[in-house]
C-alpha cells in the first residue's frame, strides 16, 4: 500500500473465523480454528445461517445419509465435503461439519448451491438423490434458502448484470440465449420449474435479456466450469427424462462461455454485486461522476476540473468487456452506478476495488492498476469524498455508531429550534418543504437527494435515516461533511471548504458552526473516539439490577452478552432496554441513567465495542477509577476487577486493522452498594507505554454495536 495512504483505511477483505458456540463472544471449546463456526462480513459465529437448526435438522440429514465410510464421512470425505456422523453442539467435529457444509453453499443463487446440486442429480455419476418431495431435501433446501434470505437482506451480494459480470454478454445474446430457448417453454423454465426462470425469445438488450443473463449466469461455477448447474443441467435428461439436452457442439460452446468467465474474473470467483439499493442514485450523480469525469477536482482551488479523468476514453469511458468497470458517458446514472457498485465490497467498505485501484493498492484484481496512482489516498479530497460515498451505503460495518446517531443527530432534524432557533416553525424533516417524507422511497419535497422520514421511532425507520445521513458525512475529514456544511451554510463558502459548492443552502442557516447541533454532527462524522486525555465517554448502558456484591450474578451473561441499542437486557429502566449514555465530561454517571437511590445495592453494565484503525496491534490499557466496586470484561473474559473501590487497569490486545479481527467488546459490571453515593467510573485509554490514545491520535475508534469497523 503507498505510504500515504491514512493507516485507518487497512481493513480485512474476506469473511474471517469467529468464536465457536453460542455468542460471538464466547470462549471456543477448542482453540482449533477449524472447529471455530464461520461467518459471512464479521458477524456473529454461523451466520447467515441458523446454527440450532443445523444441529435439530440438517446435521441428522448429513449423519444418515453422507456419513458413510466411502461417501462423505469422517475424516476424509469426498470432494472435499466432510460429514461427521456422531457430531454433537459443542464439540470440534459439529464446527468441522458445519463449515464443510455451508461452503458448498452459494448464498446469493441457493439453487446453485453444490449440496443441492449433488442430492438432485445435476452432478454426473454422483451415487445419491432424493425425489423432489422428500423431507430431507425440503430440510436442507428450507435451511439453505433461509440463510440466503438473511444475507440479502443484510445487503449481501447480488448476481452481477451484463458489464461488470465476467461472462461475455454478446456471447450470451448470440450463442447462449438461442441454444437455451427450447427450456423456456411453458411447463418448463419459462413457468420457472425448479426455480429457475427463463423468459422466451427476449429482445436483444431488452430488460427480459438481461433477467435471462442474471439466471444463468447465477448457476455458473467459476470455480469448476464443469460442474456448474446451468452446464450439468443442460446435457443431462431431467424433469423426468422430458427435457431436451444440447448436442455436443453447443455444450462446448457453453463450457467455453463459462470458462472465459472464470479467465475474467481473476481472482474473484464469486463476482457478486452490492446492491444498487444499497446506494443513493441522486448523490453519486451530483458529487461522484463530477469527480470520476474530471469535471471536479476538488484538491484545486474552486474545484476546477483537471480534464480527463476515469471516465476519459482511454480509460474507463469505454465499454472495457466483461468483469471490467466501464463508465460509459452515454449511460444513464443509474448504469454508471450499477458499474460502480459492483466493485464495492460492503463488508469492508475501505478495502472496496473502487478505491483500491486508483490507489494502486493490494487488493485490485488488475495489479499494478494501468493508470498507477489516480487517487492520493487519505489526504487526497477526491478520494475522501468517494469513500463518503461507499460509508453511506447500507454497509454491513461502519465506523458511524448508530445508538449517537439515535439519541444524538436524528433529534436534531425534528427539533423546530434547530432551523433558526425556531423563528421558521419549521423543522429539517419538515415534509411540507424541506427533507421530510412520509414513507421510504419518496422524494423530498425540496427535491434533495437527502429525505428523512419526519418524527422517525422504531429499528427500521431510524436505520432509514442513519442510512441516508451517512451518505453526507466525510469519515476522514468530518468538518467538510455535507451533512454539517448545508445547515451552517458553509456549503456556500469556498474558501473555507473544499467540499463547498459556492451556493447558499437553499433553507439558510440553520444553526451555527459552534452550535451544539453541529459539534453533534462533527462528533459523530469523526466517529467516536477518546476525548483528548483518552477518556471514553460514550457507552451503552443497561440497568440497574439488585445487588449487594459485585459477584452476584444477574440475568445478564456477562461472557456471551454483545448488545446494540434497543436490545432487551432487563433492568428497571428504559424499558429493560440497552441505550446510550452519552457523557459531556470524563466520568460517566450512571445516576443519569438509573435515576434512583441505591437501595439495598444495584448493578448497571457498560459496553463499548473498540475497532483499531492502524495496521499494528496495540497493545492497550484500560484505566477504570471508581470508587464502586468494579469489573472489566474483555471478549467475554474477566480480565481485571477491583471488589472495593479504587478502581483497576485492565490489559488488552487490540487486532491491527486488516487482521481479519472484529471489534473488541469492552463491558464494565460497576456496583453502587447501599451506602456509595456514585455510581459512576472513568474509562482511560494508553497504550503499552503509558501513552494516552486520544482523539488526536486518532489509533481508536469505538461503536455502540458490534457491525462497527471500516
């Protein structure tokens, strides 16, 4: 990576392997990552998938019918698919079974899956099928489908379109489609028989085509041509011996389709998009094409265009063939960002090609990248408004915590005294002339590419917002986030911002620069870091509980528990509910939270979730002073305590970033005893020298939730 890309923006780019059974944050029965369940973009152990209902359902179905001797049993297995029969929750061989299991499982085409292909009879020579209605197919199907659901819904990986994906479209159109027609008669495909559709005679470049192309190329193996399904299918007799098979002439052809795909796709042999809804249509238009045209350039002073940028012609402003990025000039932005987006990885957002390529960074499918060093890395605006972008989708990690955001910005927008002090009557979210809307996916009365959803409450509609806030925040330079230069008017002022567009904010100012909504807005643009003496103030809290020793046990599982806002813990207030507690100063007082005499004794619990920016470990030190009784927990193990007061330092390894590590979960147990007046502690960060970690230093950086990361 070039030195001067900012250390912050090293994050890991493939799914990694998490704690064993239960919560993420359990202790693993065995230390063997292989007996570790997998997980799909650092997520809790298993996911997608539901791990009880593998052990209930699917597991019986392996044992009785693969785990045979000579078939799929333990310890060798055939085609690299391992059953172990007599596995059991808990124990290594049920972790082996599990992960040998779901990786012949294809997530974003579940009919394409390798398990599914073999028991249906679409790998040649394969000794075991099940009819089409037997409960052990209906089993595994139910258990495959359902976690495929899940990913998607989380914005997992779409099947790519014509264009991005690796196989060649005008071969399709020309030498494909036809050869496949016979299969979209009635009765057949084209009434979409064993879920899989195929329009007849589509129009080339028509929309059906497409859908077509998507169909097809979604039951393609890249990494083994040979045994994709579409292939398998096609010259072997099925549907009960009725359908027609591709003479040998055509099932060449389409092997050779399939292989030219795996050539161009490199090193990504599962060439999946993110979703383009994941993505504000309206604002890539408006702030990125300008940049990705050369019309903007916003390192010059006015933002004068440098000329030709990646969309010139001799780069990316031509149809590049399949797998590349084409960023043709003619196509509708909506196409430009279908292109786009197919080289963002969600999971990881700063590692996304997009921006590893013009960087001329690990991680680029074509290395060197040919135009070397387009974009300058972290300092570089360009660059920073792009990956502002790519933060404002619906990413599976961000570094913008979603409980500040909750309790701290969206307030803000429905707040008549944040828009001149109330002199308007009016408010930001405003659905008569400003960003309110009534309903997701309608536009805003101002005719912004920013709507929010007026007087938002509940998980899903708050998510909307979050979701279209961050995509006008600048992470890496968070004063110049749109989200803070519209309402103070800073938008209007080039000399000051970079990002300005010399245009006054059509609504006004609506607060100052040095209001407490902007420092809101700042705060959380910045993500949430240590104050600068490395105290953390910002935690999820939870409580109170009856206690009177710091030993005593409460309904929460201090080792597993990896809370997030709105969650059920228990407790006497705010519902029983996890929310923040966000302290304007260094002690964190949770009198503020459980307003209410210590009675007989009580409990509260703290967590924090810290994610490292830099790509070295650090080895840290957390330096609680209280003078409650106290707990520290890290990743789910005791790690420090003080049982009188006083306080105590707890010692822990933060993972470098790009080290395939999740975040470390911090949860303080603080007990106020029925004489203690506080109840309430100071959390300070050094690292292994003594050395304060700050918010100017700028190594940490912590969430309310566990999907926190860059």
């Amino acid at each position: 990576m070039p030195k001067r890309l900012f250390s912050l923006l090293v994050a890991c780019n493939a799914p990694f392997i998490i704690g064993c059974f239960g919560s993420p944050d359990s202790a693993p029965p065995n230390t063997d990552p292989a007996c570790q369940l997998d997980s799909k973009n650092e997520k809790s152990p298993g996911y997608p998938y539901d791990v009880g209902k593998f052990g209930t359902d699917v597991q019986p179905v392996l044992a009785k019918n693969c785990g045979a001797q000579g078939c799929h049993g333990a310890p060798t297995g055939n085609s690299g698919f391992i059953v172990w029969p007599n596995a059991k929750p808990g124990d290594c061989e049920f972790g082996k079974g599990f992960n040998s299991l779901v990786a012949k499982v294809d997530l974003t085409t579940p009919a394409n899956s390798q398990v599914i292909v073999a028991v249906t009879g679409g790998i040649a020579g394969h000794p075991f099928t099940y009819q089409s209605t037997a409960p052990e197919l209906a089993t595994l199907q139910g258990f495959i489908t359902t976690a495929a659901a899940n990913f998607t819904n989380d914005g997992g990986g779409v099947t790519a379109p014509p264009g991005p994906s690796p196989f060649n479209a005008t071969t399709y159109q020309t030498t494909i489609q036809p050869m496949l027609e016979s299969c979209a008669a009635v009765g057949c495909h084209g009434s979409g028989q064993g879920g899989f559709t195929l329009k007849p005679a589509p129009a080339a470049g028509s929309a059906d085509q497409t859908a077509n192309f998507v169909a097809v190329t979604g039951l393609a193996n890249l990494a083994n041509p040979a045994t994709s399904l579409i292939y398998v299918q096609a010259i072997t007799k099925h549907a009960s011996g009725t359908s027609t098979v591709l003479d040998s002439t055509q099932a060449q052809a389409l092997l050779a389709w399939i292989t030219d795909a795996k050539a161009n796709a490199g090193n990504n042999p599962n060439p999946s998009c993110a979703p383009i809804e994941k993505f504000n249509v309206g604002t890539f238009g408006s702030e990125v094409v300008p940049i990705l045209s050369g019309a903007l350039d916003l390192n010059q002073p006015g933002g004068v265009g440098r000329g030709a940028g990646c969309m010139s012609t001799a780069c990316h402003g031509i149809d590049r063939g399949p797998g590349k990025l084409s960023l043709l000039a003619t196509a509708d932005t909506a196409t430009q960002l279908q292109n786009f987006v197919c080289f963002i990885n969600l999971s990881a957002p700063s590692s996304s090609e997009i921006l590893a390529c013009p960087t001329n960074s690990p991680g680029c499918r074509k290395q060197p990248h040919p135009g070397q060093d387009i974009l300058g890395g972290a300092n570089d605006l360009n660059y920073q408004r792009i990956l502002a972008f790519v933060f404002g989708a619906k990413a599976d990690v961000s570094p913008l915590d979603f409980a500040f955001y909750v309790r701290k910005i969206n307030p803000i927008f429905d707040n008549v005294d944040s828009v001149e002090g109330g002199a308007r009557g009016i408010t930001c979210a405003d659905n008569s002339a400003c960003h309110g809307i009534s309903v997701a996916g309608q536009a805003p009365p101002n005719g912004s590419d920013f709507p929010i959803l007026t007087n938002a409450s509940g998980l899903d509609r708050l998510t909307f917002n979050f979701v279209s806030a961050t995509g006008f925040v600048n992470f890496l330079n968070p004063n110049e986030s749109s989200l803070s230069l519209y309402p103070t008017n800073g938008i209007a002022d080039r000399v000051t911002h970079p990002f300005a567009t010399g245009l006054d904010h059509p609504g006004g100012i609506d607060f100052a620069v040095d209001s407490d909504e902007n420092k809101a807005i700042v705060q959380w643009a910045a993500g949430l870091r240590p104050d600068g003496n490395g105290f953390q103030r910002n935690w999820l809290v939870v409580g109170d509980f009856p206690a009177t020793q710091i030993a005593d046990q409460t309904i929460i599982d201090e080792t597993t528990v990896t809370p997030q806002i709105f969650d059920r813990g228990g407790g006497s207030f705010a519902l029983g509910q996890w929310d923040g507690n966000f302290s304007d100063r260094a002690s964190v007082d949770l009198n503020l939270s459980f307003p209410r005499a210590a009675t007989g004794g009580r409990v509260g619990y703290a967590v924090s979730y810290a994610i490292n920016t830099v790509p070295r470990p650090i080895q840290a030190q957390l330096v609680v002073a209280t003078n409650n009784p106290v707990r520290v927990y890290v990743d789910g193990a005791l790690v420090a305590q003080n049982d009188q007061s006083g306080g105590t330092t707890a010692f822990m390894t933060l993972q470098a970033a790009g080290s395939k590590a999740k975040p470390t979960r911090i949860l303080l147990k603080v007990l106020q005893r029925a004489n203690d007046a506080q109840f309430a502690f100071t959390a300070q960060l050094k690292d292994q020298n003594g050395v304060l970690l700050t918010d100017a230093t700028r190594e940490l950086i912590f969430t309310l939730g566990l999907n926190g990361g860059i």
